[in-house]
C-alpha cells in the first residue's frame, strides 16, 4: 500500500499535469470506489470545474476544484494514469475524467479497494473519513510532548499505535518498521512505557524518514510507481522491512520477522530491545 511518501510523489507528479484542466465529463465504470455521493451526482458535480492544487493529508490525496474536493484514497493499488482522450485503456481502469483540452485522468486499481469522495469545498475536513485523520509528520503541532500525552492514552503497541491512522497521519507497515528500527525500539513495546528520550527519538525518526523517502521519490516494494510510471527508489534504503534473514546494517545479526498488530513484522532482536 502506498505510505505518506509515496502518496506525496503521486501529488508531485500530478500537479504539473493537471493543474487548470477543467472537466468536460466523468465516467465511472466501477460504482463501489465512489462512496460519496451516489454515483450520477458525483459525475454531474464535476462537470465545468477546474483543479486549481492537489492537496495530501495523510494517505489521502485532495483535489482541489472550483468548489467541491475530491478525496481520493489509493489502498492498495489504486494509481492515476494521465493519458490523451483517445489512448487505450484496460478493464482494471475504472474512472475517467476527461477534460476540455481531448486529455484524460484515469484512475486503475486492479484490486479495486481505493475510494473516492466528493465533497463542498470545507466539508472534506469535518466529516469522515479526514475528520480521523491525525497529525502530519511536518505539522509544526506534531510535537515531542504531545506525541507522548498520546502515546500514554494507550494500552496497544507501539507497532498497533503508529499504524492507526488517527495519531500520526501517512505511516503504514514499511514505515512504521523503519523509525522503530531508527529509534531502537521493540515493535511490541506497550505505547505508554516508552521512555522521554525514546519518544524524542522516535520523533525525529519519524520525520527524518519520511523526509528522506520523499526525496527518493517513495519505496517501489510490490508495484507502486508513480503517475509518470517511475519507481521510487527509497527501498535499497531500507533498514528492516523486507529484510527477514539479511544481516542488520547496525549490528550484523539477521533481522526477524514475525507478526504484531496483526502485520508482518521486520526487526533487529539486538538493536531494538
Ligand atoms: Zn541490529
């Protein structure tokens, strides 16, 4: 699944292509991914209105018209293609949207799990599912002490904490494996034991990492490429995830896997004690 990282790099390449078009017609051939409005209403609201940005919260791309935002969730495999009118397509592309200038963005997802909402310009951020949404990694709110008054609130796992959406905004699996390696905690750690200078190092992981895998463009690990049919290439980076057998960079000792919060786990049993 697309992380923050990688949802940032779709946002990027985007934003060049299709920024000032304006919508003549949408075409939807897979009803479930629209799940707000009903379908006709969807399409007959996008008609005549131009993107002006493409914005991101969290995994969540925003487009930005005239007065309506489109929220756009990829899950698994969802991707945007930019395409002339006329250019083929295949049965796993399921929304098109064609603009005024004969172009198109399409939008494919072979496992069809990505969502789409369309709401009045303001709504989006009230009402499910942004409202969840916690903070961003470069939010100037995202600090050390409120990161620990959240942190103590639970009893889960750190692991279970950071995936949960509604605290830190953008992190998925990979990510979450590499800043508790680059913080040298234990992904089954209880959230509220963790120590102030655990906290403050999983603070700055959190933000150094993803910094550092937006500017590799994201990790290409299964089949994320972005619109422009790119690789990112933060994956040969990688502490953990993706590691299981191969020696620590740190320490030499192979690194684990095993399952917590229900997902596959990657760690150094002697780094991260
Ligand atoms: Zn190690």
């Amino acid at each position: 699944m697309p992380e923050l990282p990688e949802v940032e790099t779709v946002r990027r390449t985007l934003l060049p292509l299709v920024v000032g078009k304006t919508i003549e017609r949408v075409k939807v051939h897979r009803s479930k991914i629209i799940q707000h409005p009903d379908v006709a209403t969807f399409c007959e609201r996008l008609k005549g209105q131009t993107i002006h940005d493409i914005h991101r919260r969290g995994k969540f791309l925003l487009f930005q018209f005239d007065d309506v935002v489109l929220v756009s969730h990829l899950r698994m495999e969802g991707r945007y293609i930019y395409e002339k009118e006329s250019a083929p397509f295949d049965q796993h592309t399921h929304v098109f949207f064609a603009f005024t200038d004969r172009t198109e963005l399409r939008y494919r997802d072979v496992r069809k799990f990505g969502t789409m909402h369309l709401f009045d310009k303001g709504e989006e951020l009230r009402v499910p599912p942004l409202s969840k949404v916690g903070r961003e990694p470069f939010d100037e709110q995202f600090t050390v002490s409120w990161l620990s008054e959240q942190l103590q609130r639970t009893k889960r796992t750190i692991k279970a904490t950071l995936l949960d959406q509604t605290i830190v905004a953008g992190l998925g699996n990979i990510y979450v494996d590499e800043v508790l390696f680059r913080s040298f905690i234990h992904p089954e750690r209880i959230a509220a034991t963790l120590t102030t200078q655990e906290i403050e190092a999983l603070h700055s992981a959190i933000i150094q990492t993803i910094q550092e895998a937006i500017e590799k463009g994201g990790s290409t690990v299964r089949t994320y490429v972005n619109t422009q049919g790119k690789t990112g290439t933060f994956q040969t980076q990688l502490y953990v995830y993706g590691r299981v057998n191969m020696p620590c960079r740190r320490c030499g000792n192979p690194i684990i896997k095993t399952v917590v919060a229900n997902r596959g786990t990657h760690y150094c049993k002697y780094c991260q004690i």
